[in-house]
C-alpha cells in the first residue's frame, strides 16, 4: 500500500476510536500491512502532529495511539467546551488525592491519610466514580486492606503512555490544574484549605 495513502487511513481509524488504537488491532483491520510499515506509518504521523501548522497530533498512550488536540490549544479548546456543556467538577482533595496515588500506587486508605492527614474515603469515592482510579487487590497485612491505583482513563485524562511517564510533584500538580481546571480561590486571594469543599473545574473530553 502506498505509505501516503496508508497514514490517512490510520489517521482516520484513530480519529473515530473512542480508546487507544494498538498495533494488534491495526494489524486485523489491516492485514495486507505488514507491522513494521504499520510503525513506520505511524511514528511519521507522531511526527508530524508536532509540526506548529498543526492542531491534532497522534500520541502514543495506555498501549496505543490517540489523537489529541494539541497542548497549546488546549485554552482555546477548553474556553469553547466551557461555553457547550456544564463542566465536570473534582474537588481541590480530590486532587490532593489522585496525586498521592500516582505517585505511590497501589495504595490503601490507611496510607494515603497518613500522608494527607486527613480521611480520603470521601475523595477516593469520587475519584472512583469518575474512573480516574480503580482498585487493585488487597495489600497482604492486618486487615487486608483495599490497595489503589491509577486507571487507564487517568493515562488517557493527562495523555501518558504509562506511569513511568509521570512528571515530578510539583510539575503533576500543574498539570492537573492545566487538564482539570484550576482550584477557586478564596475572597482574600488564598487557594482553599485542603479540607475544603471549594471545587475545581475538569474538562471532559481530549482538550
């Protein structure tokens, strides 16, 4: 097949993929294309995605590839999908949280509150209902309490291949007030305490 011809139909069944396309699931719609030009095709759309005159790009994430709007874009973007639908909210220890668990998974509840110090059962159960975390068995100690971890939706929310991709602290915590909308602050300027039920905004969505 013709490699141009080739990239605007992996182009296409990655544009109407709800979820990360592998190159297992190419391979079958494809068969006439052996794996290696399926890669070859595919690192040169990765390419091109990163070129300025271009909006989309095709990341690599959770096993597959997906095509995202680009992070540049991402406030005009998340300017229009503010003005379409009513946001999805996260609270500020939610957040707190979901951090805590990227960066210690698996977890359990005990844990996260010895280092929050406070409970999280009310944090883990939105992130939870949200699919940002998922559990993960139960640690082998006194109780056998519920371990946690980080989902594939949380790899597809803030466009990571794999864990191992995780930025620092410091630079997560930004990321996820860029991807999930920055924390209300208080009437002096304050950002909310970590107990409060102040909320912050999360896209849904690729923006």
């Amino acid at each position: 097949m013709d490699r141009d011809a080739l990239k605007a139909q992996l182009e296409a069944i990655i544009y109407v993929s709800e979820e990360p396309v592998t190159l297992g699931q190419l391979e079958k719609a494809l068969p006439e294309v052996t794996r290696e030009e399926l890669r070859a095709a595919l690192e040169e759309l990765v390419a091109a995605g990163r070129t300025p005159a271009r909006g989309l790009e095709i990341r690599q994430v959770a096993g597959g590839y997906r095509m995202y709007t680009k992070t540049e874009h991402h406030e005009a973007v998340r300017k229009f999908v503010r003005s379409q639908k009513p946001p999805l909210r996260l609270s500020l220890p939610a957040l707190e949280t979901l951090a805590v668990i990227a960066y210690k998974q698996p977890v359990t509840q005990p844990e996260i509150k010895a280092i929050r110090g406070v409970d999280p059962e009310s944090a883990l159960a939105t992130l939870l209902e949200k699919g940002l975390v998922v559990t993960a068995g139960r640690k082998e100690a006194v109780g056998r309490p519920i371990l946690y971890r980080t989902s594939k939706e949380f790899l597809l929310r803030f466009g990571l291949k794999d864990v191992g991709e995780l930025p620092t602290l410091e630079e997560f915590e930004e990321l996820a007030r860029a991807s999930l909308g920055e924390p209300e602050t208080s009437p002096a300027g304050e950002p909310p305490s970590e107990g409060s039920a102040e909320q912050t905004e999360a896209e849904a969505g690729n923006a």
